[in-house]
C-alpha cells in the first residue's frame, strides 16, 4: 500500500462527498468543499492511494497563530493503518511552515486515545458552546 499525502491537494468534491459519507457513517451530501476551504481554511491534506481519496482533514485558522483541525476523516477500509495519524502529522508540519504556534483539535471521547497518543495533543480546559 503507497498512500500519498498532499497538502492543499487538487480533489473532487463528490469524492470527499463520498469519503464524509463513508467515514461518518451519513448519507452523502452536496457540500461544496473547494469552496468552503478556499474561503475559510489555511489549507487541507489529502491522503491518496493511487487515484483513491481515502483520507482527508482540514487545516482552519484564525490568520494568525492559530490553527483548528476540523473534519479529520480516514476512510473505514483504511483505518488503524496510520493513515489518520500521517494526515495530522502533514496538517501540522504545514501550519508550522505557515508560522502557526497552536493546533487546536475537538474530538468525541472514542477518538481520545488517537489524538493523545498518536497524534501527540496535550489535553487542555476547553468549552463549547451549542448554538
């Protein structure tokens, strides 16, 4: 298995339409995802093998130092293969490289153990607010 891992990579919104529905286990929408991230995001990372996109997260941020891991997504034939952990690995070499001193992660409590351990986050007091 060779995947490959692309920062602000070229993709086709019905792929990652495909992958969502896959990963999150929803039906598949019509999000317009190129021009979500153009507009709100420091950049993305696919993950591909061969011409399969199999992985995907984005890189948000506040135009300064801050940068948010949102939508962070592996499809399931993929997973516990390092996949997740090579997409936020390039996510946060690349917010590095933008001159970003924070990565910021959300995650439910089944996803503790991936973004602590693999990943490397530091846990911190956060809040949420639904709106």
């Amino acid at each position: 298995m060779t995947i490959r891992y692309e920062w602000r990579s070229d993709f086709d919104n019905t792929a990652l339409n495909a992958l969502h529905a896959d990963g999150f286990g929803h039906p598949i929408a019509q999000t317009d995802w190129r021009e979500q991230l153009e507009n709100h995001s420091l950049g993305w990372v696919c993950a591909w093998e061969d011409d399969s996109l199999i992985g995907f997260v984005n890189v948000a941020w506040d135009g300064g130092v801050h940068a948010f891991l949102l939508d962070t997504v592996v499809s399931r034939h993929y997973r516990s293969r390092g996949v997740g952990a090579a997409l936020v690995a390039t996510a946060a070499h690349e917010a590095r490289a933008a001159k970003c001193e924070w990565l910021h992660v959300d995650f439910e409590e089944h996803l503790r153990s991936f973004y602590s351990n693999a990943c490397s986050f530091k846990e911190t007091t956060a809040g949420l607010m639904a709106l």
